[in-house]
C-alpha cells in the first residue's frame, strides 16, 4: 500500500495523561502539525504539560480517581474541544477497553490497540492462553483464577504451587506495570498471600482473580517493541532489557539486551509477532518475556500501549514511535523505515539507555518522597536526552506516579553508554527532594552492571545505601563547615562558583562569617 | 569571645551524622559543593540553629549548624525531663505527604512497640506507622481518605 503522509494525521489530540509522558506526546504533535489539548486535575493547574498544550481542561480534583481516570470528564473535554483523537499515555486509562470503546463510541479516534484486543490481554490469565494456544513458552503456572475463601481451596491452591515449584509468584490478572504481586517463598505463607493478594486487586483493579506463576531466580526482564497498523502488520522493533528493578518496577532500561545474540533477537523478536498477532495488535505495544540464565525465553504479558521506556528503542531505531502511533491511528500502513529498521534491529549499530529519576529516597527502601524541588539543573550535550515533566520550583505531589524524569543517552555501543550516562549523571543537579540519582551513580559503577551481567534481583541482592549516604553526609558537614569557617567574607560567598545568578542559592553572607554569627547569637541570646 | 565550638548535623536515615568543630579546624575543601541555607523551622530559631542542604552524589542532605555549647545545654535539659519522668504522650506526626489509607487503631487501644497503627498512600505505595513505644493510643487525629502533609499529625500514643 502506498504511503500518504503530506496532510497531518490529526486536527486537534487530546492527551489522556500528565508529567512527561504528555509532553513527550505534545512534542509528537507539533512535530507532525496537530493541535494539542491537555486535561489537569486541581494539583496539576501549573503543569507543564498545561502550560505546553495549546489548550488544557480541568477534569477534577488531585486524586487520579477523581480526575485522571474519570473517562466521561475526559471524554467531554474531548468533544468540548472538538479533538478527532485522544492519546492516553500509558498509566491511568491507557489500557482500559471501555475507555477505547467510549472514546471510538463518540467518534473519536483512540490511539492504540482496539477495545477487544484491550479486553483480551487486559486479562493476563487470558493472555497466557493464548500464548500457549500459539506454541508460545510460558513461565509454568495456572492458566485460570485460583479461587480463594472457599471449601478445600486451601489444598488446592498448596497442591498446585507444589506442582508449579516455590518460589512461586501470586499474580494479579488486571495486574500492570509490576503491581499485584507477590512472592511467596514457604508453603505455610501461600494461604494468607493469596487471599491478601486478591484483596489487594480487588481494591487496585476491580478484580479479585489471581493466579500464581514460578518464580524464577536470577532471571532477566526483556520485552519486545511491537507495531502493528490497521491492515494486519505486525514487526518487532528490537527489544529492551529493563531487568534493572525495585519492588517490580523499573529502575533504569537499555536497548539492545546486552548478551543476546543475533540469533537469540531473531528468536525472541518471532515470538513476539507470534503472540501479537494471536490478539490481533493494531498501534503500539510491548511483549515481556523472563529470559532465564541459561537464555531460554518464556513469554509474561502483552503491554497494550507505549511503555515509559520507549526512548532506547527511538534512540537505537531512529524511529519516532509516537509519530508512528499517530500515523497508525489515522489508517496509515506501517512505513519502509519502520520495517527496514525491524530488521536492523536483530543486529542494532548503538546502544541506549535509560534512567528513571523519580522522587524517591534509595536509602529508604525507594519510599516515595514527595515535596517542592528547589533545585534542577538538567544534563545536555551529545547523546542526552531528557523527558522531563518537572521544573525547577514545582511541588510534586504525593497524588501520582513518583516518576519525574528521564534521562537517555545513546552512543556506539553499550561501554561508551555507560560512560555517557556517568557523565550526564554527574551534570543532573537536584535539590529539595530526594531522587533516585544516587542509585544510578552507584549502578553505572557497579561490576555486574557495567559488564552486562543484569539480573531482576541485582538491586535487592547488592544495593547497599547506607556507607555511600554516610559517605555524602561527611561532605555535606564539610562544604557546610567550610562556608561558616572565620573570616568568609560576603564578597567572597558571593563569588563561590555555581552561585552567582541564583539569589536562592546565595548562602549566608555576614561580614566577619557565619561561624561568627552564630557565636555572637550564643552569645547575645540567653539559654534557656 | 573564646573560640567557638560549632556543632554540625547531617540527618541521616537511623542516625545523625554529628561532628564539632572548632573555629580553629581546617575542614575538607569540597570545592564543588555548594550549601544552600533553607528557611529556618521554628525550633531552629528558637534554637539559634542554621539550616543548609547540599547534594552530594544525587544524595540531598541537610545540615544543622549551632553553637556546641548550646546543643550541649539543651541535651541536658531534655535528659532531665526524661530522669524526672515527664517522657509525656508521643505525637506521631507523618513523614511523607500522603492520603490515609488504613487505620487499625482508635482511642484506647493498647499498643506494643512496632504495632501498625495506620498508613499512608503516597505514589501508588502503602506505608505503615507503626508504634514507635508500647502505650495506649489517646488519640487519632486523621480518618481514612485524609490528605496529610508532611509533619501534620497523625495520632498519639500515650
């Protein structure tokens, strides 16, 4: 089919989302000449993706229940902008069949898979059938819900985890993006993890099934980047490693899987298509698979929707997959590069790799840290990119993801990567609120990172924060120290470097010091 | 005016990282860092108590600074409260912004040490407050769907 892509392939979008997943689909836009629309819950009036979009409607209060994920409001927001399509980002509605079939029910157009294919894999248990009718490996597992609470399914559920092999995971089936699980390593705790489990889904997803799967150690994350237009093309666009995990969520991703060889890409890239096609994909999606040490793939889920980590695979590509989304959305049949690239990429010529800072504390278990960000400096140069949803004086709220930027970097191949993504780490300045930076300091320099040997429990096994916040704790005494010693003069604070310009970040400047100040406040002050 | 002491604190994680200094020491030069001085709290002014936070490797640090010898006053007279037995009710307050998710307790509940008492949500992750101390709780301040800040008060353990 003969490609058309002169006219714009949309008047006006909506974007469904918020932070830098939203600027990241505005950018798209105005690449491509479409008018862009954002929605905002009160937290988010002074958003920048509010303040990026040619228009913005309010769509209810701070908590994603109420706003974000409320699809009547977005809807209306939709048709009371006249928008011909709606972008919902990934996170919040992105996967939800009924918000597809609502928003196609206006006469809008949804960018993404169609509402079937989101009801067939929305349902995990659903999606390991069909992998299995396909020929596809699946991690072993049950292949329907474990019922809970009722007469002998205690036995039955023990009976069968034995059969499956502990440690065995306790699965969400409305599950994503790593909630919904738990691991369970002894017998006597599987009863009480199970019902908690389906608890837990039940309020998270509106659905108590759950299902258990083994657990495999030492094993890798690897997904597969898949597009498929409207006329039944389906082709894999490389593959990401993001084994690099906390609490089953993402920490940092790279294209290509460091290791992998062209054959093991070709292998894995085939049997991505394979399931995407069982399901009949249309737009953009991501197959997960659990690649074990001895390099056997078992296939987990389909992510029906652009992932976070879609960067590498544009930097390793050279492929917009936003654009390509938006020109699939409007009918259009995937491009001479889209599959040229599809096999380039079984032999990639760059690496790419991305880290996730979010507002986070690393020595607190990754305990999400909200607060206003009094400093943020953000890294440039070549090879660095940065999507970002903060800026430098913006309070992040406790209500959303925790996620606040992403910085990539490409380069010739994966040692020259590392190298780079020191340097731009070394350029990030933070301040306010802890972030998950010195994570990734330490990462870039770990011995098992740096020589590709990436597991999905590095973290867990070898993160070790508490020497290295000690370390910067003494530096810190010691830079605060050296600014009070006696004698700093005002005009020498003012000349310190990295201050001048920036009146918030001016220490104290006193005449005579501020270690003398705070000895004469000793001394005028009376205690107690 | 003798040389002053000064009394540096880094707060950590568990444990503060405190060091004295005379104004005769020659600190590390950490030419790269740059403090900058946050607004005091009320007990830092009350305190006569300088705050600055610095980063250092990504990690966002804040340190106090004060006279030693007044530090040292104040220790004293905190420690003899605690001897006379005026240990009084503990107010827990949160220590990230966040909305209620559960709550097990109400006035009147006994507790032991490390007892949940409640959580809060924050970015999609649940965390428990647990019982700092065994007591009874004589107050809960917050009910689930509560938004709390940072600081605000949760409940107190008496």
């Amino acid at each position: 089919m003969k490609q058309s892509r002169t006219e714009p392939p949309f008047r006006r979008l909506l974007i469904a989302n918020r932070g830098e997943i939203a600027l990241r689909i505005i950018r798209a836009c105005r690449e491509l000449d479409i008018e862009t629309v954002a929605v905002f819950s009160d937290a988010d009036a002074d958003a920048l993706h509010v303040r990026a979009a040619d228009q913005s409607y309010r769509v209810g209060p701070a908590p994603a229940a109420a706003s974000y994920l409320v699809a009547d409001a977005i809807i209306a927001a939709a048709v009371a902008a006249g928008a011909d399509a709606i972008h919902p980002g990934y996170g919040f509605l992105s996967e939800q069949a009924a918000f597809a079939a609502a928003v196609e029910a206006r006469g809008i157009v949804f960018v993404g898979p169609t509402p079937d294919t989101l009801a067939g894999l929305g349902d995990k248990i659903a999606a390991r059938q069909s992998a299995r009718a396909n020929d596809v490996p699946i991690v072993p597992g049950t292949f329907e819900p474990i019922a809970v609470g009722g007469v002998g399914d205690e036995q039955r559920i023990a009976s069968i985890a034995s059969e499956i092999g502990y440690p065995v995971l306790v699965k969400a089936a409305a599950g994503g993006g790593g909630r919904g699980m738990r691991r369970v390593d002894d017998p006597a705790e599987l009863s009480a993890a199970v019902t908690a489990a389906a608890g837990e889904a039940l309020q998270s997803f509106g659905s108590a099934s759950v299902y258990l799967e083994h657990y495999v150690e030492g094993g890798r994350h690897v997904e597969v980047q898949l597009l498929g237009d409207a006329h039944g093309n389906i082709v894999a666009l490389g593959e990401r490693d993001c084994s690099i995990q906390r609490r089953h969520q993402k920490l940092v991703e790279e294209a290509p899987a460091p290791g992998l060889t062209a054959d093991d890409r070709r292998r894995i890239h085939g049997l991505a298509v394979r399931v995407a096609r069982s399901v009949g994909l249309r737009n953009a999606a991501t197959a997960e698979f659990l690649v074990t040490g001895s390099g056997e793939a078992y296939f987990l889920e389909v992510n029906a929707r652009l992932q976070v980590e879609h960067g590498v695979t544009e930097l390793v590509s050279g492929i917009d997959l936003v654009h390509e989304q938006l020109w699939i959305a409007a009918g259009q049949p995937l491009s001479d590069e889209v599959v040229a690239a599809s096999h380039d990429l079984v032999q990639p010529d760059r690496h790419a790799i991305e880290l996730r800072i979010s507002a986070e504390d690393p020595a607190r278990a990754f305990a999400p840290m909200p607060g206003r960000i009094s400093r943020w400096r953000e890294p440039a140069g070549p090879g660095v990119r940065v999507d970002s949803g903060v800026a430098e004086g913006m309070t992040v709220s406790g209500d959303y993801d925790p996620l606040l930027s992403k910085i990539l970097v490409v380069a010739p191949d994966r040692d020259g990567a590392i190298r780079r993504a020191r340097r731009a780490v070394a350029e990030l300045e933070t301040g306010g609120i802890q972030t998950t930076l010195p994570f990734h300091a330490w990462l870039l320099r770990h011995p098992a990172f740096v020589s590709g040997a990436v597991r999905t429990d590095l973290v867990d096994r070898d993160w070790a924060p508490s020497p290295l916040r000690e370390a910067a704790a003494r530096r810190a005494i010691s830079a605060v120290a050296q600014l009070l010693r006696p004698g700093r003069s005002a005009s020498e604070d003012a000349g310190t470097p990295g201050v001048a310009g920036h009146p918030d970040d001016r220490p104290d400047a006193t005449t005579g010091g501020a270690w003398a100040q705070i000895a004469r406040r000793e001394a005028t002050e009376r205690w107690p | 005016m003798s040389p002053s002491r000064l009394r540096l604190v880094a707060l950590g994680v568990d444990d503060d990282l405190v060091v004295e200094l005379t104004s005769a020491d020659d600190p590390d030069v950490e030419h790269r860092l740059v403090p900058r001085r946050l607004a005091p709290t009320a007990d830092d002014r009350a305190a006569g108590r300088d705050r600055f936070e610095v980063t250092v490797d990504g990690w966002v640090i804040v340190v106090t600074a004060e006279s030693a010898d007044r530090a040292a006053l104040r220790e004293r007279a905190t420690r003899l409260s605690a001897v006379t037995g005026h240990a009084g009710p503990l107010t827990l307050k949160a220590k990230i912004p966040g909305r209620v998710a559960r709550v097990w307790v109400t006035v009147g509940t006994e507790v032991q040490q490390g007892d949940r008492l409640l959580s809060i949500e924050a970015m999609k992750m649940e965390n428990e407050i647990r019982a700092p101390r065994a007591g009874t709780v004589s107050a809960v301040a917050v009910a689930v769907g509560d938004r709390v800040e940072l600081g605000s008060d949760l409940a107190v353990v008496g």
